[in-house]
C-alpha cells in the first residue's frame, strides 16, 4: 500500500493536514533533541524527510522503513541519508545501539503494537529515549466532531486529487479512529519496558506526541 504513495506521499501528507505535518516535524525534532554524535534511528521514515532535522543536528541517523518504494523515492530525494529497509518487529540492529527512536505516523501501522514497543525498547540504550508521534483523540469536543467530520468524509475526497492511492487514505481515516487515545497509549508504552511516559497534544489533540525513556 505505502509502495503506491511514495511518489507524491509528503506532498499529499502537506495538502491533507493544512500545513499541519511541518509543525508536527519541528515538535518531534524538538522532543527528541539530538546532539552531534547521538545514534538516532528514525523508524516508518518514509522518503526521509522527517529524519532531515536530526542528520542536521550532526546526529548518526539510520532511517528505516518497511516499504521499498518509499525508500527507493527517499534515495533519490535525499541521497545523504542512511536508509534502510527494516521491519519495527524485528529490527536488524543489536541491543542498545541507539541513544534515541522515533517513529512518526507509522506505530499505527504496524502489526503488533506492543512488539513493536518492545523491540524499540531493546535496541535503545539505558536511558534513552522514545519519541512517538501519531495521530489521536481531539480532546475538545466540539472540534472532535468536526474533525471526525472531515476525517470521514473530506479526507478520502482530497486524497482522490491529490495523491497517487487514494484508497490507501480511506485506510488512513479508518485506523486513526480505532487508535488508543491519549492515555491508553501512554499506558502501552510503560508496559513495553520504557519509563517516565508523557505527552504533548498538538493541534488539539489531532496529533500526540509522547516521550519515554529507556529504563
């Protein structure tokens, strides 16, 4: 499905969250705060872009991705990256490699939640930390109907004009709203072995970004 949208994924991604996914990067770049010389592996990378800020900071970035089309477009727009093909299940690193993970958009995606938690958990360092952002639960009501609104009905007509698999954005609505909400997440991540779990919403609470670290 994600090998469909590779082309056009972050202009499409730009066009359906109103110039929202920019602010959300800088959030994530900001929690996660790499320095020169940090190892941080930025998982469902997509094409790259949203491990641009930490290869800037002067961290080691590995950016890895399940799908081959977005790596194989991530190649050829950002040739200076480290990417990878990988699967957050079973990572092909050893344990404790890295001072920091993050994975945006993409733990909604995968199989097992809370495998993919823990195989996050084992490639971090003691004391590292965890930074997840992923769509969530509106926690104003009247915007939450609202927002349900367009995620179920507007959403999937944009995505027809603007992107290259529009069904795959259908599925992008649906799976948004079976997520955990805020505090149901936070309690999953605590059980796949991180600690001092908390979060930020952002946009309302469109977005959540939470932050752990590795015990």
């Amino acid at each position: 499905m994600f090998d469909g949208v590779a082309e056009r994924y972050d202009l499409t991604n730009d066009v359906l969250s109103l110039g929202q996914t920019r602010l959300w990067r800088r959030a994530v770049a900001r929690a996660v705060g790499a320095q020169r010389g940090d190892r941080v592996l930025d998982l469902a990378a997509g094409t790259g872009s949203s491990a641009l800020p930490f290869a800037a900071a002067g961290a080691q970035v590995v950016a890895a991705d399940f799908s081959l089309g977005m790596l194989q477009v991530g190649r050829r727009q950002h040739p200076e990256l480290g990417l990878v093909a990988g699967d957050a299940l079973r990572l092909p690193f050893p344990d404790a490699t890295f001072d920091a993970v993050t994975i945006s958009f993409g733990l909604r995606n995968v199989s097992d939640v809370d495998a993919a938690l823990a195989e996050m958990a084992r490639v971090t360092r003691p004391g590292g930390r965890l930074v997840v952002c992923e769509f969530s639960h509106p926690t104003w009501a009247p915007f939450r109907t609202v927002y349900s609104r367009y995620l179920m009905g507007a959403l999937p007509g944009v995505a027809r004009r603007v992107s290259s698999n529009p069904d795959a954005y259908v599925y992008l609505a649906e799976s948004i709203q079976a997520w955990p909400d805020q505090p149901a997440l936070a309690t999953r991540i605590g059980a796949a072995g991180w600690a001092d779990v908390a979060w930020t919403d952002l946009t309302y609470g469109i977005v959540a970004l939470h932050r752990a670290r590795r015990r």
